[in-house]
C-alpha cells in the first residue's frame, strides 16, 4: 500500500497562485494525498475562497501572519501523512513527483527529507535548485547548484544536499519527530537551513532526486530584492551563526556579518540609490541583538 503524503503550503494574499499550485497537484490521481492550505493572516478570508474553488482541500486560517516556519508548523500538526511535501504557494508541480519523492524516501530508510529538481517557472525555465554547496564555517554563503543553468542533463544525478530547499521539500514524519518543528524565530528566511541542520543533526541525510521537478514563480511575494528580504536576510544570517555555530566559528561569523557584510551591503546599496535597502539591512543587525534569550523574533 503507498503511503499517504500530505501536501502543506503557506497562502499569504495569493489565492490564486495557491489555486494554480493545488490544480497542479490533481494529476495525482493514484497517489493517496491530503491538500493541506494555511491561509497565513491575509487581508480577506482566502481560506474560503479556495475551499470554494477546490473543495477537496483543507484550509486552516490563521488571522495572523505566523511567518514561513509557523505557517509550515500549523499545517504540519494538522497532516496524518506518512510523508509531508512542504511547498511553497508560488510553485507548480509536475506529474509524478509525489510518487517518486515518496519511493526515494522508501527505497532510502536513513534519508530525512528529499527535494526534487527545481526549476523557474518563466521561459526558458532554467534551473534554479540541484542541490546546495555547505555554506561555509565563517560567512555562511553558499551557492545553489546549477542556478541559472540550462536543464541539459547535468543535473540528473540523484545524490545528497547539506540543505533541502523550502520552495520544495518532502519530509518523513518520523525525521520531523526527532528534529522538531520548523525553528519559527526566523519568520522569514534561513528557517529551511536551520531546520535541514535539525534533522541531519537527528542522524538523517537528505536527498535531492533529479527525476521529478517543481516549477517555481520566483520571488512574485517579496520581490526580487525588497527592504522585507534584506531585513530578513540580514537579520537571519545573524541568527543561524548564534545557533549553529561554536566557539571562534561563532564569533568570527558574527564579527564578519556585522563588521564587513554589512557596511559592504550599506554602501553599495546606497551608491545605487537604494536608502531603503541600506535602512532595512541596519535594521535587521540592530533586532538581532536586540532578540531575547529566548530567540523570540523581533519583527520590524
């Protein structure tokens, strides 16, 4: 018998993209799924909108915004699926990738979570995500694998990632479990990092599987590059160092975030003429140290 998957997404004033993903997912007809929508603090009721255009669905409202990770966390303690695929509202799936995410976490027992193939949704849909490099110890940069590239076969070799991606991730139950939920302190950005952390530190791998794809309508939310995401991203970069790294890697990490980082990112930012975006990052640094012991986030 196949396992029951649950699919989670996170809808924030984006019903219709959500309604486009939720028809992609109709083409799996043989596999038992569960559609599992939050409606993350929109303006209007967007839960009833979709329940009234896809009534198979269930749709769970939140009248305020949880953030990425807690609107993932109250789909998450609501799904009954062996496996849960998170994905974003602003993706479209293909066929077969529920089956074949799901027979890879089968077929590998000490996998955690798998990520398909991901690629942009505009022409000429190059790839976006074929896994990640580490970040390294001190800056926690990185680079996603085959970003940007054409999807000509390079890309078609199943193997590991230190990361899953968070447009797109299938997670066995029992690795979320072990690792805990989805780190809400973070509300925006980082969180998938953090969470992938979790669950390798669990005694779980996770896989990147080529042979499906999920379609991704990049950045249509919070825009290419807005103050929302600097602060974020600024904010976060902060907060995964204090969490996941020790000792001299720990504070070297924040001293080059704080010390070199960030000037880099004020300047440039304002020599384009984008005070917002200087304005966000400084913003982003001041709340991290202003978070609590308790790394409750502090939202700007």
């Amino acid at each position: 018998m196949k396992p029951m998957i649950s699919v989670v997404t996170v809808n924030y004033n984006g019903w219709e993209l959500t309604s486009a993903l939720i028809r992609s997912l109709e083409c799996h007809v043989h596999t038992p799924l569960e559609v599992i929508v939050v409606d993350n603090g929109s303006r209007m009721d967007e839960a009833a909108l979709l329940c009234a255009r896809h009534p198979h669905i269930r749709a769970i409202r939140s009248h305020r915004n949880l953030g990425f990770a807690g609107g993932n966390n109250l789909g998450i303690a609501a799904a009954s699926g062996q496996y849960l695929l998170l994905l974003n509202n602003d993706t479209e799936v293909e066929q077969d990738t529920l089956h074949l995410l799901a027979e890879r976490l089968d077929r590998e027992p000490e996998l955690g979570a798998v990520c398909p193939k991901i690629r942009f949704f505009d022409p000429p849909r190059s790839v976006q995500f074929a896994g990640y490099t580490p970040l390294t110890p001190v800056t926690l940069r990185n680079a996603l694998i085959g970003f940007g590239e054409p999807d000509d076969g390079r890309w078609d070799t199943p193997c590991e990632t230190p990361y899953a991606h968070g447009a797109a991730m299938m997670v066995r139950r029992e690795a979320i479990l072990k690792a805990g939920a989805m780190p809400e302190m973070y509300f925006l950005y980082y969180e998938e990092l953090d969470w992938s952390q979790r669950i390798t530190d669990a005694g779980y791998r996770i896989g990147y599987e080529p042979r499906c794809t999920v379609f991704h309508k990049e950045s249509r939310t919070t825009g290419p590059a807005s103050p929302l995401k600097t602060y974020y991203l600024t904010r976060n970069r902060l907060l995964f160092a204090r969490r996941n790294r020790r000792g001299a890697a720990r504070r070297l990490s924040v001293l080059y975030q704080t010390a070199v980082a960030l000037p880099k990112s004020v300047v440039l930012n304002l020599l384009h003429g984008r005070s917002d975006l200087a304005g966000a990052a400084l913003r982003g640094a001041r709340d991290y140290f202003r978070l609590e012991a308790d790394d409750k986030p502090h939202r700007p």
